[in-house]
C-alpha cells in the first residue's frame, strides 16, 4: 500500500478553514514584561484588526513576573487577515511567543 502523495495531490487542494469567519478568536502574545510590551502588542493588532478593543486585552504575568502574556481577542474576518497577523506579531522584537 502506498501512502505517499504525488506533489499535485498534495498542492491541488486548499486547506479547508476550521474557522467560520466572521468569528471572535483569542491569540495569546507572550513576551519580556518590560515597559511598553503591552502597548506594542495593541498596536500591531489595531493595525490588523482596528475595530479592535484594546481595554479588552487579558494581561498575565508568570509567575516570577519575568514575562507577561497578552491575550487580545479580534474578529477575525478572514484567514489571511489572521496570517498577517501573526506574522506582524511574530516578526516583533518585543514578542517571543504567539499561541
């Protein structure tokens, strides 16, 4: 039996989505807790999300308050919305995790 997929079975069909859009959807930032982080975190997100709330972010800090996590929930409109997203977030210097 052979299980392995030629390039165009595996290129020919899109990824189907798990996400009904629009839908709310929570993304988790984890980072340094230095000054500004959080600050930093909003921004990127209005930036891709501008009917975003920022006094709704969830803020965190771990235990030895070394870091601090961001949960900012949007609504999402689109998968590609939320790719930018992600990578807008994941490129940021302050940012060390996106869940």
């Amino acid at each position: 039996m052979n299980t392995l997929k030629s390039a165009s079975q595996l290129t020919s069909k899109p990824e189907a989505s798990l996400i009904e859009y629009p839908s709310d959807f929570p993304i988790k930032i984890m980072g340094r807790n230095a000054d500004g982080f959080a600050d930093a975190v909003i921004a990127v997100v209005l930036q891709h999300a501008p009917d975003f709330n920022p006094a709704s972010v969830e803020l965190r800090p771990s235990s030895g308050r070394n870091y601090l996590s961001c949960t900012c929930t949007i609504r999402a409109t689109s998968r590609a919305q939320l790719d930018a997203l992600y990578r807008a977030l994941t490129s940021h210097p302050m940012v060390a995790v996106v869940l």
